[in-house]
C-alpha cells in the first residue's frame, strides 16, 4: 500500500507539475511550423465511381510574405524557448534541497523523509539524517547532553554543504519525531536567511505529510499575562496544542513562578490532527512569538518553557525564536512516569 500510495502521489506531482514559460513558448513554435508546412501545400485525393477526386492548394505569390514572416515567428518561438529552458535548467543546478529528517524516538527505521519530498520542488535533494536515538530504552533519552552535542554539528554540518552556496538557492525540509527540547533545539538552529518547509509524520496514514489542510481558524486562548507581577524575572510558559500540559508537574518543577498559558482553542474537542495548515501553524506562531516579546518587555528575562504538541510545531517555534533579543529559554521534556513528571531540560543557546 505504501508503494502504491508513493507511485500516486508521484504521478499526480509530475501531471500538475508547473512547466515554464520556454515549454510553452516551444510546443507553441512547432505546433504554427506544423500548420505552416501542412497549409503551405495541400493535396487530397478522393477515389470514386468516376475517377479520383483531387483536391489542391498552393501558396499564391500573395502570401509568400505572410508565409515567410510565419516561419520566421516560428522559429523565433522555438529559439526563445529552448533558451529558456536552458537557463531553467541552469538555474534548477544551482538549487539544492536540504531534507532534515531529526530521528530521537523508537528505535525503529521507518519511511525516509526524503522519499516524500514533492516533486514539484525544484532542486538536487540531499538528505541529513540526524539521529539522536541511543538505543538503550526504546523511545527514551537516557543521556541528553549526548544527544545535544551530536545536534549542535547539525549547523557546521549544513554550513560545509552549503558550501557558500546563495541563500536563495536553499530551501530546508525539515520534519522529525523526537524529544521537545531536541526539537526545539534543531528549530533554533536552522538558517535564518534561508526558506524552510515543514513536514510531520501522520501516524494515522503511517507516511510523512504536508501541510498543506484548511485553516479551521482555531487560535491559541491567551491567559496569564496579566498575572506577572513587576519586577518578575523567571516565568513559566505553557503551550498546550495536541494535549494540555500539565501545568501542575510545570509548577512543580518550577517552583512558585507566574504561569502564562497558550492554550488551543477548544482543545478537549479539537482532532489530535488539527495541526496539519501551514497558515494555521503560521498564525500560532506567531501568537508563540508575540507572548515571548511581551514577557521579554516586562523584563522577563528567563522563560521555562512546557510544550505539547506536534513535532513539526515544534520545530517551527524554535525556529522563529528570536537568538538575540528575546529572554534566556529552557525547554522542559515531558515523563509520565517521572515526579514530577519532567526529567530533563535544555538551556536554548539564545542571548537572554
């Protein structure tokens, strides 16, 4: 089914695929030259009862000079679009496609990202498998700062590919299942000046996934923010999108810090897979975005931060976190099983 599944997709990419300007401008030069050469000279003959029908046609002198001109508009089409798909061409060898795909979860290999990767992006693909995985409990981190030190090459890795390559030229696919904080950690260190394109695993399907359902125009309820005393230096920030955080283990481990909660609209009734717009995922955030300069304005200058939601979401937000000018971030990783049930934390290599 899987195989199946691909074969279609493929297909329907290379179907409605967007074809340039020089395609059109060449399949436009041959099919005037065909009617040019099949109008120029005409001639059918028809066998009946009484002897061949003949029908004939000749360009008169009359039209030697519209004919000319035709052939010659013809011929410049096809010459005009050949061109252009040659600097098409040389343009699209200069594109590369960088398929970040961050394995921290089961310890099973399943669907490479990069098999999923659209077709209509254009572009030489080259996968970057980062795998924190340490195979020593099936879905579990036992030794982060192992896992942050293998995910902080991830930026000097990119940067020799690259290659001083044009920014413009690079466009990062990024998807993943692992931990929050490794998550978030890989956001914050994709290139700021070059494109990004999420993707996620649909566990439902089994298959990687675009972003590309409708907005059902489910926003994030602010509350909190007008809870945070003056002078307050550390708070808690809780992002509950997929399911609530546990804001009471947060305090916990937090201490009697203020609490600001992002909260999913309506999330008991929300589907688990309410995530899967771009622009549904634009707009949170930039809710996310918009808190954590609010709380930097009031001179919050560390934010703990609790998140529980989709791996690409996640990725998003760390990389849309500002790495000069908002507040320190440490990011908490959730263990039901734990008391309280956080075990560990990374520090964000951010200025605060």
């Amino acid at each position: 089914m899987g195989t199946l599944d691909y074969v279609i997709r493929a297909l329907a990419d290379w179907t409605f695929r967007k074809r340039s300007i020089g395609y059109f401008l060449v399949r436009g030069g041959v099919a005037l030259l065909a009617l040019l050469i099949a109008g120029n000279v005409f001639s059918v003959s028809i066998p009946t009862e009484f002897g061949p029908l003949t029908f004939n046609y000749e360009a008169g002198q009359a039209s030697v000079i519209l004919t000319t001109l035709s052939y010659i508009a013809a011929a410049t089409l096809i010459v005009v679009g050949l061109i252009l798909i040659w600097r098409e061409h040389q343009s699209l060898g200069r594109k590369r496609v960088f398929v970040l795909e961050f394995r921290g979860l089961r310890d099973w290999n399943g669907s490479p990202l990069a098999e999923a990767i659209p077709h209509s992006l254009p572009g030489r693909r080259e996968q970057v498998l980062v795998d924190l995985r340490q195979r020593v409990n099936d879905g579990l981190i036992v030794d982060p700062q192992a896992a942050v030190d293998r995910l902080m090459t991830l930026r000097q890795e990119l940067d020799t590919r690259e290659d001083g390559a044009d920014r413009r030229d690079i466009l990062y696919v990024a998807g993943g299942l692992a931990p929050v904080p490794l998550s978030f950690l890989a956001g914050i260190l994709l290139d700021d000046e070059a494109s990004v394109m999420f993707m996620d695993w649909n566990r439902h399907e089994r298959r990687w996934q675009e972003l590309n359902s409708e907005d059902d125009g489910r926003r994030f309820e602010v509350s909190g923010m007008g809870d945070i005393p003056d002078g307050t230096a550390e708070v808690v920030l809780a992002v509950s999108v997929s399911y609530r955080v546990d804001t009471q283990g947060a305090l916990l481990k937090c201490g009697a810090l203020p609490l600001v909660h992002l909260e999913h609209a309506d999330i008991e009734a929300a589907p688990m897979d309410a995530h899967w717009s771009e622009q549904k995922q634009l707009a949170l955030g930039q809710q996310f975005l918009d808190t954590a300069i609010a709380l930097g304005n009031r001179g919050v200058r560390t934010i703990h931060l609790f998140f529980a939601g989709p791996n690409s979401l996640v990725l998003r937000f760390g990389s849309l976190y500002d790495k000069r000018n908002l507040p320190s971030l440490i990011v908490y990783q959730y263990d039901q099983t734990a008391a309280p049930p956080f075990t560990w934390s990374i520090q964000m290599p951010v200025a605060g």
